[in-house]
C-alpha cells in the first residue's frame, strides 16, 4: 500500500513540475475539501483547475522553480480511504541564491474502481506564499 501511496505522489510531483493541469487534474476528486490557514473550503476539479496555472506563475514569480518528495508517511483508515502525511522540500531562488523550505501537507485518499486513488481532501500546513516571501528577506 504505502508504494503505491508514495509512486502516487511521484506523479503528483511529476504532474505539478511540468505544470500539466490534466494530470493534476487526474490526482483529484470531482469534488475535494482543501484546507489551508485561512479555513477549509470545498473545491470542484474543475475550478481548482482554473486557478492552477496563476498560482503555479505567482509562486514561481516569487522564486519557487522545483518541489521534491521527501517523504510519505500512511495510514490506513478503511478499506476505502487513507491519510497520507507527505513531506516536500521546495527550491526557491532569487536573484543572489538559492533556498530550500520543507513543508509538509495532509492528504485523505480514496481507493476507487481499480483501485486508483484520488485526492478528497489536501490540508496544506503552511502558508507557501508566506514562507517563500520570508525566505526572500
């Protein structure tokens, strides 16, 4: 189980470094919660898809270029779905060096037909957006 968590998220890395918004469409529920600082809000696949692109050019105008996967870590709920706390290690450069920020994140899979998993809901830990903003001071 835990190998096919961890080459989920390979994909997933794979899938958001190459900005291809189909398969990080592919990763999602339909329907999924997103929990973040500001609160918990229910988001389509289709509209998150929307937004993708502009965050991916605003983190990356902040100097974000590369997100690696450190490590997942699973636990089972159900037959049907999991938890997955998973540990990513992001590059940020600017214009004189080049930084890392470890940030981690909590994902609640679901096993669907052919047991392919899918994102239902994404509690992101940090504000990215702010960490990569300090890290620029």
């Amino acid at each position: 189980m835990s190998q096919q968590v961890k080459e989920f998220f390979k994909a997933y890395e794979r899938s958001t470094s190459t900005s291809d918004t189909s398969a990080i469409g592919d990763l999602y529920a339909a329907t999924f919660m997103f929990g973040a600082v500001n609160g918990v809000q229910a988001v389509t696949r289709e509209d998150f898809l929307k937004v993708v692109p502009r965050m991916k050019a605003h983190l990356s105008s902040m100097g974000l270029f590369e997100t690696q996967l450190r490590n997942v870590e699973v636990h089972t709920i159900n037959s049907k779905y999991l938890i997955a706390n998973v540990d990513w290690r992001m590059q940020i450069r600017s214009s004189s060096t080049c930084k890392h920020v470890d940030v981690c994140a909590t994902y609640v899979l679901m096993r669907g037909q052919d047991d392919a998993l899918s994102i239902v809901f994404q509690i992101d830990h940090q504000d990215l957006a702010t960490l990569i903003k300090n890290q620029q001071i």
